[in-house]
C-alpha cells in the first residue's frame, strides 16, 4: 500500500523543494557541515539519519535560516535562503525578509518548544493571527480542525503542561500546519518521548505524508524511515555518506560506516 | 517484603494500621516564647507614655497626612510606571545584536545604577542652575522654542525624573534576568512560526519572563514606596515630609513618625496582597493546579468542604497488596 501511494512521487520531474549545494556550516573553528549537497523533491518524505553530532539537525536548521551557513548554497522551492543573488553577489536578507520565507517552512522540534503560557489552541492560532493577519474566528475554526486532525480536538483549552509529550508534539505539528507550509522539518519529533507514546506522534506524521507533505525527517526511527521515506540520507562527521531509498539503503548499506551505524541501531 | 513482615506479626488486616506524623515539640516551645516576648513588646507600646498613643490617633488622618499621603501613592505609582517602561525598554535594548543600542543602554544603566538616588534627586532639582534654559532647536544653530528650567521642571517633576530613571536602571537588569530565563527554544518556535524579533518579544518570550520579573518587581515597588520619602529633601510635600511639617511645629517627633510608619506599613502590606495576585495570574500554564488563595480556603472552610492537605492516613500494604 505504501508502495502504491509512493510510486507515482517518487517519478514527479521539476524543481526540487530543497537544493543544497556545497552547504558549509562551522562554529568558531569547528566545522559541522562539509559541503552538502542533496536534493529533496516535492510530495517526498526526506529522511536524515546518523550518529549524534553528524550534523543532520544543523543542517535541517540551516533551511529555515535558524542557522546561518558559512559556505554554499541552499534553496527552498527555487528561491536562496537568507540571501538574495545579484550577480555573482549574496546579500544577506533583513530580518523581515526571513521571517516572511519562514511562513512556509513549518519546523517541529525535538522539544515541542510549545508556548507554555497558551492553551493548545492558543498555541495554533498564534502565528496565524500575529503573522498572517487572519481574524480570531477564523484562525480558531482552522485550528479546531487541525486540532481534530492530529486527534485532540477534545484537549484544546489544556495548556502544554497539563499534556503529555506526545500530545504535546502533535499540538506542536497542527500549530506548524496552521501557516499552511509546503514543507515541514522535523528535528527528531519522536527522540524526547517515551516509548508507548513515539506511536501516536509517527501515525500523524504518515497521514501527513500520505497527503503529499513535502517533510524532512531527521529520525532514529529506522521502521518509520523504511515505511514512508522516499529517500534517505545518512550522514556522518559533516558529509553525506550515502543515500538513495531508504528500503535499500536499510537493508543493504554500501558503505561500511553505514553498515557500523546500522548494526548498532536495527 | 516489610509489609508483609508486619502483616504476620499483627494478626489483624494491615489496613488498619495507622501513620503517625512526626510530632514537633520545640515548635509548641518556640512558640511558648514568642508569645512572652510578643505580650512584653506590646505592654511596652501600650504604657510607655513618650509613644502618645493619642496623638498618634490625632493625626493619623490629619488632612495634611492625608494629602501627604497622596503625594506618596501617586509618585509611588507614576515612577514605578516610568521604571518598568523604561526598564522593558532599557532591557530589550542590551540584549539587541545592534551595538549602538546595547551600548546606549549598558551607559544609561552605568550612570543611574552607579550614583546614589539621592544625589539624582537634588541633581534634577537643581537642574536650573546647570542650564537655566531648555530648549528645542538645530544642534549647535538657530533655537526654535526655549523654557526656563525651573517651569519645564517643578519639584514634583524632578522627583519624579529622579526617582523613575533611576528606577528603570534597576528594573532594566530585572527585565533583562528574565527574558534570559525563557528556554531558547521558544524564541526559535516563534522565530520558525515566521514571527517578528517584535512579535517574539512582546507576544512569547515577554509574558513568560513575567513569572520571573514580577516577584522582584514586587519588591521594587514597595522598595520604592519608602523611597519616595528620600524627595523630602527637595521639599515636596509627601507622606513624611508632612509629618516632618507637623513635628517640627509641635515638636511631638515620636507620636508624628509612629503615625507616618502606620501609613508606611498598611500601604506595604496592600502591595504585598496585591503582588500575590499578580503572580498568581503569570503562574498559569506552569503549574498543574494552582494552591488555593486565602479567600478561597475562607469559602471553601464555611462551605464545608475540606481543603486538600497532606494524607494522615496512610494505608500500608494497599499499595503492596499484589506482592503478598
């Protein structure tokens, strides 16, 4: 079944939503990107795996600008981030540029980062009424249903702490999905919860997927990787090791680091 | 395993067994004391005569108390305002990546933190002998409008300027120690939301801060209460100043400073009151369950419903039951 709904993404020519292209990244002297380079397409579920410190969570926060590269390019959906091109010049976007390209990049973090002095439902119309503009009503009515989508709708007037972590994350991917983005990041969603409660978090994120959600995944998740992902990077030590779908690339590594970090985590 | 062990040696069901709390005997002792001490104070207060306890009562709502008394509340009130505000101000400033901004800011709070209030005060008042005139115009060419000093700034202005810049330099480091206390990764939520530094600020990280800047705030505040008797030096007629009037004439020193303290005192403890509420209401979403208020154990006492407290009884073996 995962197949069928994959097939026809995976064959889907144009622009990809993602270009990176020799993305540096370093902090003081210490270099955690080495040139990236890779390619996400849109309707594709993009996973990053790798040890810890390999910098797959930099490099996803490079793509909404939450970090600043040092070397490289990086596109979303054709257009630089943080920079813009004249000539064979960059100039570096004001602030009011990036935090409009970040309208449509929706990001979940690791610690669900929600607003811990709103209700569930606070939280999700928080940027679309502060941002876009758009009335109360409207953003409530909206964000009751995506409230309703990620299967909370009963939890709206709770405030985070009165949540567990899994509702708390998926209170935090329906406040993403309210600005309406054509791309999600997810920085290790499920890493931060207990075992019993990954499940709930990783079946609103294979419904996303299955809608067409162009989404980047950095996971330790090897089962969810293997079930949605259509493509699959590992990285380690700055560089992209290898890639290709994840199905192979799970079952039959080609490299030996990969091979290493596989048997340790599988 | 303990369970069971005292199940076996007390034949009966270990349900009924019952905890008791410890026992705090130099508590009842302790109190034994205070109570002494407290009697002798209060015979003391009571039959010293120098106290004049009717005089005390004279005055303790003589009209000029009483307009002293405004005076007190209303720069209390107006300065604190002008201290937070610029406080906010002074706080998010520091901590901007624009260098001309921190940078204005570390100054203003090294000047106003690092001379006295009181040297402020008299400074402001004496403002008009520094420049006896104001005014606006091109820097260093033509003026378009000038004031003299002394009417730009009556005494009650430059106590307040004295107290209230003073006071934002204080409130500038509260602030900034609270908005350095919010997780960082709430400004990157709000930040990947595509929300404004200023939006970030006002709308996430401001309101969250609050739960750690109001209980010193607090504290400023009623801080601030007692030293707005400090401007009786450059004669504005507050609370003291108006008892220091009366005194002066009746020379009944002692009864006239009781009567200010009694003020002094009731207004604090009003404040105090009143920031118990305000912390309540920015606790909220950080805990589960906020403890009852006063007023509402009062209520619910006469309702007749218990409050909450600790279990006296403990039932052993309950918990243990599936290990027998």
């Amino acid at each position: 079944m995962t197949d069928l709904t994959k097939t026809p993404t995976d064959s889907v020519p144009g622009e990809p939503m993602v270009r990176a292209e020799g993305v540096r990244k370093s902090y003081g002297l210490v270099e955690v990107l080495k040139g990236i380079d890779l390619e996400v397409r849109p309707r594709e579920v993009f996973c990053l795996i790798g040890p810890s410190g390999s910098g797959k969570s930099t490099f996803l926060r490079c793509i909404n600008h939450l970090e600043k590269i040092n070397g490289g390019l990086l596109s979303v959906d054709g257009e630089l981030v943080g920079y813009r091109r004249k000539g064979d010049r960059l100039y570096e976007l004001r602030d009011r540029e990036v935090a409009l390209k970040r309208r449509d990049i929706g990001m979940v973090f690791q610690r669900f980062n929600l607003f811990p002095h709103m209700t569930a439902i606070e939280n999700v119309i928080e940027a679309p009424v502060q941002v876009k503009g758009e009335s109360k009503a409207d953003a409530r009515e909206r964000g009751m249903a995506l409230l309703e989508r990620v299967g909370l709708s009963d939890k709206a007037k709770s405030y985070p702490s009165q949540l567990s972590g899994g509702q708390q994350q998926r209170v935090a991917i329906a406040r993403a999905l309210a600005m309406k983005p054509k791309l999600m990041l997810f920085d290790e969603p499920t890493s931060a919860l207990d075992p019993e409660l990954v499940g709930e978090v990783l079946d609103v994120m294979r419904g996303l997927a299955e809608e067409g959600m162009t989404m980047i995944v950095v996971t330790h998740e090897m089962g969810f990787a293997r079930e949605v992902g259509d493509a699959l990077v590992f990285m380690d030590g700055g560089v992209v090791v290898e890639s290709g779908n994840p199905r192979e690339v799970l079952t039959n590594p080609q490299h030996e680091r990969t091979r290493s970090f596989l048997s340790k985590v599988l | 395993m303990n369970h069971s062990d005292q199940g076996e040696a007390h034949p009966g069901r270990p349900e009924t067994l019952k905890a008791v709390p410890v026992r705090h005997p130099g508590r009842w002792a302790g109190a034994v004391v205070v109570a002494v001490l407290a009697a002798m104070l209060l015979h003391a207060l009571i039959f010293n005569p120098a106290f004049q306890w009717d005089v005390v009562n004279t005055y303790l709502f003589d009209s000029s108390i009483v307009h002293g008394l405004g005076v007190t509340l209303e720069l209390t009130a107006l300065s604190m305002i002008m201290g937070v505000a610029g406080g906010i101000i002074l706080a998010v400033m520091r901590l901007s990546p624009n260098p001309l901004l921190s940078g204005t800011a570390w100054f203003y709070i090294w000047v106003f933190r690092g001379t006295p209030v009181l040297v402020q005060l008299v400074f402001w008042n004496f403002m008009g002998a520094l420049w006896p005139k104001l005014s606006i115009g091109i820097p260093f060419g033509p003026e378009f409008w000038s004031e003299s000093t002394n009417t730009l700034i009556p005494v009650f202005t430059a106590a307040l300027l004295g107290l209230g810049l003073n006071e934002a330099a204080y409130m500038a480091e509260i602030v900034r120690g609270g908005i350095q206390s919010v997780d960082e990764g709430q400004t990157e939520a709000a930040h990947a939301l595509g929300m404004s530094r200023f939006a970030t600020m006002r709308r996430i990280i401001l309101p969250q801060a609050m739960r750690v800047i109001i209980p010193p705030t607090g504290n400023e505040t009623i801080s601030m209460l007692k030293t707005t008797s400090l401007v009786s030096v450059i004669a504005l007629e507050e609370l003291f100043r108006a008892g220091q009037n009366i005194y002066s004439r009746t020379f009944q020193t002692i009864p006239l400073l009781i009567t200010v303290s009694l003020w002094y005192l009731f207004l604090t403890s009003v404040l105090t009151i009143g920031q118990y509420y305000v912390e309540r209401y920015y606790a909220r979403g950080t805990t589960r369950t906020l403890p009852p208020t006063p007023m509402q154990r009062v209520r619910r006492m006469f309702a007749g419903k218990p409050t909450p407290k600790a279990d006296h009884d403990v039932v052993p073996g309950l918990e243990g039951g599936g290990h027998v």
